[in-house]
C-alpha cells in the first residue's frame, strides 16, 4: 500500500491518514482497513496489508508445446515461459511478462505457438544421390542417406564425407555425444567425433561390474543405442556362500602362519 495524498509534518491525537494499493494491486477481500488513527501514546492504531496482486488472464497451454511459470504463478510481475516439444520450434515471443497495462495488468506480448519442424530437400550431389529424393518436404529427425552412382569406367565413385544426413530444422549429420561412463572405460571405438552406426565397446575399473550393454552403436536420432551403460560398485553375481569360504580360508591361512 502506500499513503494516499500527500504526508503533514505533523499529526495529532485522533488525525487519521488514508492508504490506497499501488498500481497493479488490488484490495483483499473481504475488504480490510485502509486507514490509520493517530492515538494518544503518539503512535498509529494498527494496519494490515489491504492490498494483494492482482492477476493477468490465464493462458491456454500451447498445442505442442507447455508454458513454465517462472514464479509459479500468472500475477502481477510473474513470468510466463514457452517451451516446445521435441521436433516442434516457437513462433513469437519466448517469455511473456504480466505488466501493467493503464490501470489493470496484461501479458506483454500475443502467446506464441509451436511450429512442427520440417526440411526442404537437401542438396543434391554431383554423380550421387540420396534416399527418398522424390520428396520436396522432410520430417524433424528423419534422415537421408547419399550415395555415388555407378561409373561408366574403369574408376568408381567414392562418397567424400558422412553418408546420411538428419533433419533439424536444418541438415545436420548424425552425430552422438562423447561417450563417457562414470568408472568405466572405452576398450574399442576410440575417436574424436562419433557419427552414424559408430560402435564402441566398454569395460568397467576394477571392483565394478557392467549395468547394460558393452557395445552400444551411434543411432539414426543422433542417440547412443542401446542406452549408455552404468558401471555399478562391487562384483556382479558372486554369491554369498563363496564369499563366506573365501573369507573362512583366509582365515585359517593366517592361523596357520601364526
């Protein structure tokens, strides 16, 4: 709240003073006292916030997409965030802004939408060609494939760079992420970059045992397939018995030294 009208340099015994709720706020009902009396020990009768936010329209979630609300709610200073599904992009304003609009309060921008993402076709190549060449639209993620036509003599073509290429928006080549697993260690695949139907083989330190499959290959969708594996703490599958012998045969060879 804030005072309404201008403050006096001095107030007596029974003067009373008037609030009123600021710009993008309004009153809380039931209603509450906006006023304060001077009393006679020189101090103000007691006041309690009469004022609360107050709230812009509430948005419809995007099709294809979601909205984050950055505060968790749509009031009066509250953030509005966009987000699109995977193979969709925005149109429009990403963050939307509850704000004051003359008296009352409004979103700062039109809602965006969620565009589904698609590719036109890509570049042809001299003496080759690529799948699905017959198409003048592609599909979010989907792939195409290069190869060189046969030769009319004695030398045939060869393919100079990656053969498939992936649908992003633009065309990008597949390519998987570094692999990496946490007390693990690559025995075979090694290589700075990793592109489509790369292959690797892992094996895990010692007092680890594999969560998964050794051998993952690099996927059409720019994915490591099947999943990364995970190397887990201890010896996979030794049962307990052969443990306890282990640990009663140690036992007795140290008696025996003693």
């Amino acid at each position: 709240m804030m005072l309404k009208g201008l403050p006096k340099t001095l107030y007596h015994t029974g003067d009373k003073i008037r609030y009123e709720c600021r710009l993008g706020y309004k009153r809380i009902m039931p209603l509450l006292a906006t006023f304060a009396i001077c009393q006679r020990d020189n101090t103000w009768t007691p006041l309690q916030e009469a004022c609360t936010r107050k709230s812009c329209p509430q948005l419809e979630e995007p099709l294809n997409g979601q909205i984050i609300y950055v505060n968790r709610t749509f009031q009066f200073g509250s953030q509005a965030h966009y987000v699109c599904n995977e193979g969709f992009h925005l149109l429009g304003t990403k963050l939307l802004y509850c704000e004051l609009s003359g008296s009352n309060v409004d979103w700062s921008d039109n809602p965006p939408a969620c565009e589904k993402i698609i590719c036109r076709a890509p570049p042809n190549i001299a003496n080759g060609k690529y799948t699905n060449s017959h198409k003048p639209i592609f599909d979010y993620n989907e792939v195409v494939t290069y190869s060189c036509n046969p030769s009319m003599g004695p030398d045939k073509y060869s393919l100079v760079g990656e053969s498939k290429l992936t649908c992003r928006g633009l065309w990008s080549m597949v390519e998987c992420q570094y692999p990496v697993v946490e007390n693990g260690r690559l025995v075979s695949g090694f290589g700075g970059k990793y592109y489509y139907k790369a292959q690797i083989v892992f094996e895990c330190n010692q007092g680890f045992h594999l969560k998964g499959n050794s051998t993952i290959f690099c996927g059409a969708n720019s994915v490591w397939e099947p999943e990364m594996p995970e190397c887990i703490k201890g010896t996979k599958g030794v049962p307990f018995l052969l443990s306890l012998l282990d640990f009663i045969s140690l036992t007795l060879n140290i008696n025996n030294i003693k």
